[in-house]
C-alpha cells in the first residue's frame, strides 16, 4: 500500500499529562515506518516524540505540552504510515493515553 499520513483523533475522558503518553495500535495490513513524525493538530500542545514498538504500533510522547482536559477533542497527524493494499473497512484503531510512568488512563478498543 501507499504510504502517507494518517490523522489521529479521539476525545478524552480523564485528563492527559503535560507528559503523558498516547500508544496507537493500528489495524492488520498497516504497518509504520521505522522514523515518524507525529505533530499536534487540535487539543494538545508541546513537541511530541513518536517511537515505533512495533510494526503496527507506536508511542507518542508529550514534551512542553500542557494539561489536555476531561472532554477535550485531541487529534495529531502520524507521517509514514503504510496503507493496507486492499481497500475496505480499514479495522479498529486502538488508542490508550497513559502516565509519564506508563500507567494506563484511557482506553478506546473501538
């Protein structure tokens, strides 16, 4: 598949650190490239530090960011994300902000 950007939103539900984390797991059939580029668009500011774990998963860092509220509409774009080479329902996209720590404060499965 081609590789472009993907954007990324979700609402939160508790609060996200100015140093919290974001993971993003995406779908079969995507895959990340070994650099990326992952910039705030709504909601969040600061740098953010995008670090692939995976194939289909990456960790974005929040650095020099403030405080995102409960409720407030998040969204970032992810460079270099490969496309799956079928078109079609794409699949679900796994979002989980966490604590500087790791320790896990919201979940989207959906």
């Amino acid at each position: 598949g081609a590789t472009g950007t993907l954007t990324v939103a979700f609402r939160t539900v508790n609060p996200l650190p100015a140093d919290g984390r974001i993971s993003l797991t995406l779908p079969e059939g995507f895959a990340l490239a070994e650099l990326l580029q992952a910039l705030p668009v709504e909601g969040m500011t600061g740098l953010l530090v995008a670090s692939p774990v995976s194939p289909r998963e990456v960790l974005i860092e929040r650095l020099r960011g403030a405080v995102v509220g409960s409720g407030e509409l998040v969204s970032f774009t992810l460079s270099s994300v490969r496309n799956r080479v079928s078109s079609g329902d794409s699949g679900t996209y796994q979002v989980r902000t966490r604590l500087a720590d790791n320790t896990l404060i919201d979940v989207d499965l959906d």
